[in-house]
C-alpha cells in the first residue's frame, strides 16, 4: 500500500533533504537540488537496446517509469524520486536512446529517434523488466514518448503525467509555420537542420555550451548551478548523442526520413489518436516553448479521467525545478 502520509509530509516541508543515494531513508527531499546522485545504475538488455537506468523503491511496489528530455538526462529526477520511492514506489528513470549510459545492441542499427521508435524503447523496458503497466510521468521528449505509448498502448498505462500535454507529433501540421516569436524559441531545431548543426552537436565543447544556453533559456528562473548542468553533461558523450538528436528535430520537420518499420505506428498516430487513461496534465508558467498554459489546446485530445496544473514559476525542466509539484501530481495521477 502507498504510504500517501509520508511523502504529503516530505512534500509539505519543503526542506531539502542531504545528498544521499536514492533509497536512503528520509522524509525531507522535497527542494530543488536535495539529492545529487543516483544509487549506482542498472542495465538490462531491451529491444535494440542496452538500457542504462536507475532504480529506487520497493521491488514489488506499484511501477513509475520517469522519462526525461532533451537536453536533460536521469538528473532531472533526482529528487522526484526518492518522494515517490518513500511512498511505495518503485521508481524506474532510463536514459533514452543516445543518452547516458544506454546503446545500441548493433552498429547497424540506425539511429534513428522518431517518436514510435522512442515509445518502443519503453514498452521494450517494461517487457524486459516484466512490468505490465505503470504510471508513466515526463517532459518534453520523455512526455511525447508517455503520450505516445499511452495512445497506442492504453493497457500498458496505469496514468499518465505529460508535462506540456499532448506533445504526440503531427507530421502533417509541422509545415506549417509558427508565429515569428515561437520560430525564434526553436531556433534550434532550425540549426540542426544544417550540416553547421550537426557539426556542433558532433564537436564536445559546442554540445556542451549550446546545450547549456537552451538551460537558460528555458529555464528563465531556476538558479541551477555548473554542478548540477555538468552531471547532465556527461550524458551527453554518448557516442550515438548527436545522430539521435539530430535525426528526432529532422524527423519532426519532414526533412529525415523514418523506418518502414514504424510506419504502422505513425500512421495510427497522425490520426491524433485520443488519450484515454487517467492523466495529470502539468503546464510550466514559465515554459518558452508553451503557446498557452491553460491546457485548452489540448483538452479535447484526453478523453479519461483528467486533471490540468499550472505550475507557478516553473521553467521547461519542470521535475527538477519543482520536484515536489512533480510528484504530488504522479501520486495524484494514480488515483484519477
């Protein structure tokens, strides 16, 4: 049974608890920054890949999957998780393909990170490690990819925790021009677009500072410091990092190509299939690359039980920002 008690006292301390390996007994890690590090990290083989990831909780305790963005690693839960594993959770944050500590099981696969190859790497996880559904909570990429396997895989999603919404891919609306200010918050997306982009995100000094500059920017008023971005960083020097970020932003402007494989999948997708298991809508205040944080856009697009936060003073990387937030609304999630 989820001891609701304990993390309700955790979050409404809002005192950070020491830097200690997650599943070390506290009752105090509800601020930003409280935890540092991870225990040390599993791998199992899943799919076309060899899954780094880390692990908290109880073995047999209800499932929560924790998926990450871009530019972010495992890091951005830091302190999400031990909240959740004190309360009964059993807490599982992989790296996504390119990142970290996860690779490809064959050099001849291609690196490729459409969104219905991404969701597959999870339900690939879930299978390897024998879990049968769970509670799925992340952003920017890592909500895509939970939006993604909750549309196409419903059976497999206790709830679901998007931050941004419903962030699923239509191919067809991306050749479409956004207004001139919301073009400039992506100017990213437009450089990988060039062989200079690429270049860059190939070159170690120039991923790290472009990577950091989007930090910034999307982060408008969280105070992280050069430690916290470094321990980031370091998932960054996946040998396959810049193949999968590039080809993800490419993909999603119509100018690379996915594989035939997935066909299938996107083509249920670019019918913006409905989402209908219980979900927790989260919408960062200050999040650059949201139009509206209302959630009207979207409403329409979750047809279950739902609920939709705002969260205040929040910027793009909204679990490590506001851990405590982040958790209280998995938890409020799994009872939808």
């Amino acid at each position: 049974m989820i001891d609701r008690r304990t993390v309700t006292q955790a979050i409404g301390l809002g005192v950070a608890a020491a830097a200690l390996p997650v599943g070390a007994g506290t009752n105090a890690a509800a601020a930003p920054g409280g935890r540092t590090a991870f225990a040390p990290l599993k791998r199992i083989r899943a799919g076309l890949l060899d899954i780094g990831y880390a692990e908290t909780g109880p073995p047999h305790g209800p499932v929560v999957l924790c998926l990450h963005g871009w530019p972010y690693d495992i890091h951005s839960f830091t302190d999400v998780a031990p909240l959740l594993s004190e309360a009964g959770y059993r807490v599982i944050v992989p790296y996504l393909r390119g990142h970290g500590t996860t690779a490809f099981l064959s050099p001849k696969t291609v690196r490729n990170a459409q969104q219905s190859a991404v969701a597959l790497d999870v339900i690939a996880l879930m299978d390897a490690l024998k879990i049968p559904e769970a509670v799925l909570a992340g952003f920017d990429w890592g909500s895509r990819t939970a939006g993604v396997v909750a549309a196409l895989w419903p059976q497999r999603v206790k709830a679901l925790v998007p931050v941004g919404g419903y962030l699923v891919t239509h191919l067809p609306s991306q050749r479409n021009p956004l207004p001139p200010k919301a073009e400039h918050t992506w100017w990213y997306q437009y450089y990988f677009a060039t062989d200079r982009g690429r270049t860059a995100m190939e070159t170690r000094q120039n991923r790290h500072d472009l990577c950091r500059l989007v930090w910034e920017e999307a982060s408008p008023t969280w105070n992280f410091d050069d430690a916290a971005f470094e321990r980031t960083a370091a998932a960054f020097d996946n040998p396959d990092y810049a193949a999968i970020v590039v080809h993800n932003y490419r993909w999603r402007l119509g100018l690379a190509d996915g594989e035939r494989r997935y066909d299938r999948y996107e083509r249920l997708l670019a019918a913006r299939p409905p989402i209908t298991v219980p979900s927790l809508a989260l919408d960062p205040a200050l999040d650059p690359f949201l139009s509206t944080t209302d959630g009207s856009g979207y409403r329409h697009l979750f047809t279950g039980p739902y609920e939709h936060r705002v969260l205040p003073g929040v910027g793009h990387n909204a679990p490590q920002e506001a851990p405590a937030e982040f958790a209280r609304a998995v938890m409020d999630a799994d009872r939808l």
